[in-house]
C-alpha cells in the first residue's frame, strides 16, 4: 500500500469520523473513485489498517477531551459505590448504557453486515436519507444542555448509533440526530456523539484486533499503518475542534447539503457507465 494512499485515507478517517458525514461511507467511496485496489480482496490486510485508522481517530478524541474522560472515569467508578453519583459519574454510565446496543449488534452480525452493507447506491442513498434527517431534527431547535441527559436519552441516542453500522449513515451523524431529536443542544449533542465514540471505537478495536491475532499481522503494512494512524489522529482532533467551534454559533445545514449532494453524485457514478 503506497504511503500516500494511506496518509489519504487517514484523513479521510479522521475528518468524517467526527464530522457528521460518514467515515465508513467515504473509506469505501474513495477507494472506489480513483480505483484504488490496495488489499486485494485480503480481508486481513483490510482489517489491519482499519484498525490502525481507528486507533489514530481514538487517540485524538481521547486526547482532546482528556480532563472530561478523567473526571467522567473517576466519578463514575466512585459512582458505585457512593450515591447520589455526581454529574460526572451520571453522565459515564449514561455513555455505557449508551454503548451497549451498538456493541451488542455489531458483534452479533459483524459478518452480514460487511458482507451485505458497503455498496456505492446504498452509500449514497444513506448520505442523502440520513443527512435530510439530521436537518430535519436540527431544525427543532432544542436547548437542552449535555447534563440534562437522562437514562431514555441515551438509550434513545445508544439505539440510533445501531444504524451507524450501515456505511453511509454516520455514526457521529446518527447519535447528533437523535441527540437533537430528544432536544439537546447543538453542542450538548455534538459533545456526547464525540465521548460516545470513545467505548465505541475502543471495543471495534479489541474485537478487530482478535481476528489479526488469529489471522496474522502483515509486516510490510508497518509504515502505511503508522502514516494512517498520524493522518487520522491529526485530522480528528481538527474536526473535533472545528466541529465544537462551528456548531456554537451555527446549524448542521453545510453538512446536510454536503451529504446530499455527495450521495447524488455518488449514484450518478453507481449508475453510469463510467464505474
């Protein structure tokens, strides 16, 4: 895998991890733009440098709000033991109970999922649905702060990322959606997504890196690997930054338009002869 190919696709990761447009979406539509063949149909090839531009998303989230996750793990773990919890601790266990349907689905259905998901008219046909949702539930208007989060919320918010297992929806862009369907805030909801995204991307890892165990570590992988780790770290922590800026003073609405004409030309090549 040439090293350019993989600092590309870093930033590709890295950006649409956290912008609300779909990073599975756009890791296969580039690929399949420029015709680029990198693995070969080698599944574990394929997995390994997923894993890498994961780990390269999960560090930048981690890095950035590194005084959040501290006190959301302290005070969630005294959370056990001493009651009423703090609103730190309140909020870590809504983030756990948030993750586990997304975690129970993809762990179950891993392998329908990559085998019946990923193609370019159904990418498209997600960026556009799903990016009309977004608008739609931004348009609400709600106000309520992150802290507000209740127990339906995140289950609410935690059942919506299941969708994200579909590339084209969005992960980020399905858990702001209901955020701001259950009427947080547009940061509120943009601030949860990110720190939903911790245990998330964390678990896709241990589970992705136990089939590398079995399947075996490819070593001429190490440099793009490392480059695609550096692009997508770096890229993510800039969307992250740029996203919570945006968002304080104005809507979702350039992410809706980018999604939906994106999706269109998506299936305008799906359907022409050109691909």
């Amino acid at each position: 895998m040439p090293i350019f190919h993989a600092i590309v696709l870093g930033i590709v990761q890295g950006l649409t991890e956290f912008l609300p447009i779909s990073s599975s979406g756009h890791l296969v539509v580039v690929p399949w733009l420029f015709g680029w063949d990198d693995f070969e149909g080698d599944a574990s090839l394929a997995k390994a440098f997923d894993v890498a531009l994961h780990i390269g998303t999960l560090v930048a989230v981690v890095v950035y709000f590194r005084h959040d996750l501290w006190d959301y793990t302290r005070d969630g773990v005294r959370a056990v033991a001493r009651r009423p919890a703090t609103p730190a601790g309140r909020i870590a266990w809504l983030i756990v109970l948030a993750t586990i349907p997304a975690a129970l689905v993809g762990a179950a259905f891993d392998d329908q999922i990559e085998g019946w998901l990923g193609k370019p008219w159904i990418i498209g046909v997600s960026l556009i649905a799903f990016g009309l949702l977004l608008g739609w539930a931004d348009g609400l208007a709600g106000r309520r702060p992150m802290d507000s989060l209740d127990r339906t919320d995140a289950l609410v918010i935690g059942t919506a990322q299941v969708l994200a297992l579909n590339p084209g929806t969005s992960r980020s862009g399905i858990t702001i959606t209901a955020g701001r369907w259950r009427g947080l805030d547009r940061t509120g909801a943009a601030r949860f997504s990110f720190l939903l995204s911790v245990p998330v991307t964390l678990a896709a890892i241990v589970f992705k890196v136990g089939g590398l165990v079995v399947d075996g570590f490819p070593d001429d992988m190490v440099a793009p690997m490392v480059a695609g780790v550096l692009a997508s770290g770096i890229a993510g922590w800039l969307a992250i930054a740029g996203l919570l800026k945006l968002v304080a003073t104005r809507s979702f609405r350039p992410f809706v338009v980018y999604r939906v004409a994106v999706g269109i030309a998506v299936l305008a090549l799906a359907l022409s002869p050109w691909r």
